[in-house]
C-alpha cells in the first residue's frame, strides 16, 4: 500500500516559480511534448534559465539523442511540460520563441498543475515480479471502439490506477481522454468503470513503454481492491 498521487491547479505564481527553480537548481529533465494532426512529439530538455523579466524558461535539448525531435518543436503550438522532481505540468498558453544558439523559450503560464499527495492507498505492483493485466477501451465507449487494450498496470487505489502502455499504441491515448475499464487483474467488473487520463510520461522501468495515469469517474469499493490483490 501506499500513497495516491494527483493533480491540483496552482495560481500561485510564487509557487509555481519555486517549482521550477528547483527543477534547474537539480538539472532535473523536464518531459516535452506537442500533440500535432493526431501525433505526439516527445522530448526531454533542461532548463538552462529562468528569465523573471520576461516570465519564461529557457530550454535546451536534455542530451544528444533528444537534439533531433527538440529542434522540431514547433513555436506556435502548444506545450505541455512536465518535470520529475517536482512534479509540475503546464500548458503553454502563448507561443514559444526560438533562439540563435538553439535554445527554446517558453512563457510560463499563470496557472499550472501540480501533484498533491492523498490519503487514498494504493495497491502497487512492482517490476520484479509479473504485473496483473487490465482490459481497457479507448473512448470509453465500447459503440466508439471494439478494440480491447490489455494493459500492465503499475498500481491501483479506490479512486485512479497507473498502468503502461507500449510506445507502439501511445499515439491512441492523450491527456483527457475517456477509457473504459472491463477488467483489472482477475476481477471482472459486473459494469464497465470509466476514468479519464491525468498524465502520460516515459517509462523508466521498460523503455518501450510509457506511463499513463487514469483517474476514475466514481470512486471503487476498498473490497474490490482487495479482489483484485488476490
């Protein structure tokens, strides 16, 4: 058992800034991404300043391999950012500019979300040891897709789970979107559950794989969690 992990929207232009001080103070990556004509482009890049006078991060590609796709960002779509350490993810909401020397600068929103910690528990399933599957429908609606997804899921709690999901199949599932869950583990539930995706990141447990993040419409029976422990 553990702690759930969710997101709460931050204002606070304080903290926001403390966030992401903390990010460069570390040199922790922060997760790039763009949705494009239905693709996802994805990279990881490192904050090389905080510009308070003009309110915006100045990013650079986090090493060699991610040079390619960060070059191909495009300014005028949006961004979504995500950091590791201290959890913070946000939306950009006015283009980015692009320097001389090759470096991205994006102005930061005024409102952002970040991770708050619940007293829900969780069930988790660690990597060394085989992962219970779960049956999910993108959409959420099984009119919209037939198509079953079964995937291995990382953990688990009365009001959300985090599963993977191979890199293969992560241009079908956003942020936002609506899935619908049949199955989790060995329990069948006698109606479908539907939740919603919160977040998406690489996976550093399988490196074909990303992490999704689901939370549910309705909150389960601590029983069920109990079932799908067996």
């Amino acid at each position: 058992m553990g702690i759930e992990v969710n997101y709460r929207t931050c204002t606070l232009k304080k903290e926001i800034i403390d966030s992401l001080i903390d990010i460069h103070i570390e040199s922790a990556p922060v997760l790039i991404w763009q949705n494009i004509e239905g693709k996802r482009n994805v990279t990881k890049a490192k904050i090389e300043a905080i510009d308070f006078n003009n309110n915006s991060l100045i990013l650079t590609a986090y090493s060699n391999a991610d040079e390619l796709i960060f070059d191909r960002l495009k300014v005028n779509t949006t961004f979504y950012i995500r950091g590791d350490s201290k959890n913070i993810v946000f939306k950009q909401e006015r283009p980015a500019k692009k320097t001389n020397k090759g470096l991205l600068q994006i102005f930061i929103p005024t409102e952002v979300k970040m991770y708050e910690k619940r007293n829900d528990t969780r069930l988790q399933f660690p990597a060394n040891r085989p992962r219970p599957k779960a049956e999910i429908y993108t959409s959420g609606r099984i009119d919209i897709s037939t198509k079953a997804f079964h995937v291995s899921v990382r953990d688990v709690s009365i009001s959300g789970m985090g599963f993977l999901l191979d890199k293969k199949n992560s241009r079908l599932f956003f942020e936002k979107d609506k899935i619908k869950i049949d199955k989790i583990g060995h329990y069948i539930f006698s109606r479908p559950i539907y939740g919603e995706i919160v977040y998406t990141s690489a996976s550093h447990d399988v490196l074909d794989q990303i992490r999704v993040g689901l939370r549910f419409n309705e909150k389960l029976d601590t029983s069920i969690l109990s079932s799908i422990a067996i």
